[in-house]
C-alpha cells in the first residue's frame, strides 16, 4: 500500500478527493461520459475556436509542412519562426511593444513571476489569486504580503506600510476565474504609479471574451496597453494551449533570459503556434462571437438571480464565468450530481480551488451554444432551485462566515 494512502482516505472523507473522468468532446457544447451525452457548462473554450475550421486549418498545415517542434528549448533550437509570428500577432492585438510565447499558462506565470522578483522584493497579492500566481509568488521567495480580495484601500495600506527597498510587485488576476468577478485596474494602476510598483496582471480568463476586439480587460475598462506585465493563456478563448507574457521590450528580454520556465522547457509545437496566430485573427475580427457569448452570460446571470440563487457578485455580467455559491464541499458535490441525472455537466469547485466555505456550481457558457439548449438548462436551474435552498441554508447555519483561503484555484 502507499505512503499516500492515508492522504487520500483523508480527502475522501472530506468530500475532497477528485477522480480524473475521460470525456469525449471536453470543449464542445455537448460532450459524452460513458455513451451518454451531457451539455458542457464546464469549458473554457469560450469562444469555440478549438474546432475552428481557420484555426485547424492553420494547425494542420503547419504540421504537415513544419513537424510539431523545434528539438529544443526556444534559446537552443527551438525558436521557430511560428513562435515570432505569434509573438508580434499577440503584442499587436494587446497593444503592447512586444511578447513572448511559454508552452502553458502555468508555466508562464511560476516562470515569469519567480523571475521578476527575488529574495530582497515584495509581492503584494490579491487574497483571491490563481494558484499559478501564488506558486509563482512562492518560487520568487519574496516576501509576499496578501490584500483583501479586489480591494485597493487594502492594498494602499500595505503598500503605505512596507520597506521602499527593493522591487515592488502587485499581482492579480484579471478576470478571476472561480468568481468571475474582476481586479479593480484603474485603482491598481493609480497605486502602482504612486508606489513605483510593478503591476502584473494574469487576464488569462479576460483575454479574447472582454474588450470590444478582445484585447481584455484592459481593453474593456478603456486601458489598453498600460498594464506593464500582461500575462495570459491560449487554453481559454484562443481554444488551445500555451501561455504568454507582454510588456517592453527590455523586460521581455530580461525574461528570455531569466524566466526559468522558458530557459528550461521546451517552447510550443509550431503548429500551436499557427493556429494561435489564426485564432486571433478570428477573435478581432467575428466580433459577433463575443456579443453573443456576452448575451448568453447576461441571461444566465438574470435567470439564475430571478430563481433565488446566490451568485458570486460581478461588476460585468457579461463574464461568461457564472459561480453559484453554495457553502458545504458535500452540497456542492451533491448539487453537481444532481445537474448530471438532468444532463448538464457542471463541475463542483472544492477547496483548495476555493475558501472553505465557499464550494461551488461554476458554470460557463460557450458563445456557439444553443439558446434552446441553456433554456433547456435553465428549466433545470429552476426545477432543483428547492433542493438548492436547503442546501445553502444549511450551509449558512453551519458557516456564516466564509474566509479567504490563500491556497488558490486551479482551473
Ligand atoms: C487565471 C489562470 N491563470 C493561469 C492558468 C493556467 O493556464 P494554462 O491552463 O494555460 O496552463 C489558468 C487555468 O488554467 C487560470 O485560470
């Protein structure tokens, strides 16, 4: 028996313990578990490109002209030319000087952040991070001061009170993933100049779903272009994998140097690469995908409100992240099976994804699913809404009073 037995018996009874599920069809609007047919609320293919015919294309004559990589991280072999057109395509549609391409988001967050800031700095960090910020944060070995979740009087106050030695970092999410809620960026911008802070954003979830050509929310908030670092990923709107960073170009070379996580990996498979570039032709220019992503959100936030759930609050109803609040890790977990007796497949986010106290139904929506399909869904919500009253009283007997975990979501 292994050593990890009595870990994962622990998680069991917690109601933590996860279990990977194969699933056919994962960033469809409908997907298949077992020959039986689900719609997907779960997928971050926001904008449905990873089966876009522009985009495939693209994958699939790259590979058939170019293999799949370079043999080698970018700094030995494997700076393709796929990666230099990527590079210029992103740092143009962000309206950033320049970017530079990692193989995952993950990786571009932990490589980036342990990069900018060393063992002299601090990090001042939002309570409600990605957990790829805070291992990041971690890896830096600055120290890291933690402010209350979106809340720039917070922030001020820690920043009024650290050392002015070293480098200062503020990193957030842009859009945050288990809430989708926002980082306020005007007031980050404001402080960040006003304490000579670094401001590094991940808009991983913003990227292509906020902003009127899908710059995100920098875009969206009428600030393109002044986030200093902007991070995000290709495994969400774009519909692929990869992860990139943009900025100027002194501190992108500085991070083509330092960054561990570029040096030491293996960059993109060109044909990635490829399908990126086309992928974000497709998001500036069928803008008609995002209005209807922004519909489709807007009328599952209303419906759900209207039928009594408690949902995450956000100042853009227009996020397609819709977070149900819950409480109890064993109601969430029961409210998720009972979506699936009805079809819908809907993932039960847990600690550490989220503060105890705070499980969760997070649904999000795909701007090429069928309206029939979320009244359909809707018809559901409302069916089990009862069931989802007890539940949440319940949970608000037993714990009035969620806190913020600092462990991070993962997805
Ligand atoms: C906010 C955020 N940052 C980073 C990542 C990691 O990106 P990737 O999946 O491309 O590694 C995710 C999710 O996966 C995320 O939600």
């Amino acid at each position: 028996m292994s050593i990890f037995r009595a870990d994962l018996d622990a998680l069991a009874a917690a109601r933590l313990l996860r279990h990977l599920t194969p699933l056919e069809d994962g960033a469809r609007p409908w997907l298949t578990h077992e020959g039986r047919r689900y719609l997907n609320v779960s997928s971050s293919n926001y904008l449905g490109l990873a089966d876009h015919p522009a985009v495939v294309t693209a994958a699939i004559e790259s590979l058939r002209r170019e293999g799949f990589g370079g043999g080698g991280s970018c700094l030995v072999t494997g700076h393709h030319p796929a990666h230099a057109a990527l590079e210029q395509a992103l740092a143009a549609h962000l309206k950033m000087p320049a970017s530079l391409v990692f193989a995952a988001g993950y990786q571009t967050n932990v490589g980036v952040l342990s990069a900018l800031a060393g063992p002299a700095d601090i990090i001042f960090a939002d309570a409600l991070n990605h957990a790829s910020l805070i291992d990041g944060c971690r890896l830096s070995r600055a120290a890291v001061r933690v402010y209350r979740h979106a809340d720039p009087d917070h922030l001020a106050s820690l920043l009024a009170a650290a050392p002015r030695t070293g480098r200062r970092l503020i990193v957030t999410d842009g859009v945050f993933s288990m809430d989708g809620d926002v980082a306020p960026l005007p007031a980050l911008l404001e402080l960040a100049a006003r304490y000579e802070a670094l401001l590094v954003v991940d808009d991983a979830h913003g990227f292509g779903v906020l902003g009127r050509e899908g710059g995100g929310l920098p875009e969206h908030v009428g600030r393109a272009g002044a986030v200093p670092v902007l991070i995000g990923t290709l495994s969400k709107a774009a519909g692929l994998q990869g992860g990139y960073v943009a900025s100027d170009p002194d501190t992108i070379h500085y991070l083509v140097n330092k960054a561990r996580g570029f040096v030491f990996a293996t960059g993109l498979v060109a044909p990635i690469a490829r399908a990126a570039v086309a992928a974000l032709t497709v998001i500036r220019q069928e803008p008609e995908r995002r209005m209807r992503l922004w519909q489709k959100a807007r009328r599952l936030r209303e419906t759900l409100t209207a039928l009594g759930y408690t949902l995450a609050p956000t100042p853009y109803p227009e996020i397609p992240i819709v977070a149900i609040l819950v409480g109890a890790a064993e109601a969430a977990v029961a409210f998720a099976a009972a979506l699936r007796d009805h079809g819908i497949w809907a993932t039960a986010i847990r600690p550490p994804s989220v503060p105890p106290g705070t499980s969760r139904i997070r649904l999000t929506v795909m701007a090429t699913q069928d309206d029939r399909d979320w009244t359909d869904a809707l018809g559901v919500f409302e069916a089990l809404a009862p069931r989802y009253h007890s539940w949440r009283a319940a949970a608000l007997a037993a714990q009035p009073t969620p806190v913020a975990s600092p462990s991070g979501p993962e997805s």
